[in-house]
C-alpha cells in the first residue's frame, strides 16, 4: 500500500468517525481529509484514545 492509499483510508477512517453520511462521491485522499475535516471543530473531536491515559492525565491546548 502507498502513501496515497493510505492517506485515503485515514480520511475515509475520519469521515466515518466524524459524520453518519458516507464520504462525497469523487474525493480522494487529501481532498477527502479537508472535507472531514470543516464537518467539526477540533473541541468536538478526541482522537485520543488510550487504556493507559486517565483523562486527567491529558494536557490540552487552551
């Protein structure tokens, strides 16, 4: 698998995390990341996810 290959499934992985709607038809890769990511703001996502962190453990940007 290649770079591109991968960055498409990572966006694709996202818009899934981010939104009940399938991805757009014709959106690939790079594109596809963008769109996923203008569906939500950075506070309503946590990509953060660990059995080992307590979420008082965790330091956010304010």
């Amino acid at each position: 698998m290649d770079r591109n290959e991968r960055l498409h499934r990572e966006a694709e992985s996202l818009w899934r995390a981010l939104s009940p709607e399938p991805p757009p038809n014709g959106l690939r890769g790079a594109r596809l990341l963008d769109a996923a990511l203008h569906l939500k703001t950075a506070e309503a996502y946590d990509r953060l996810h660990s059995p080992h962190l307590r979420p008082s453990q965790i330091t956010r940007p304010r």
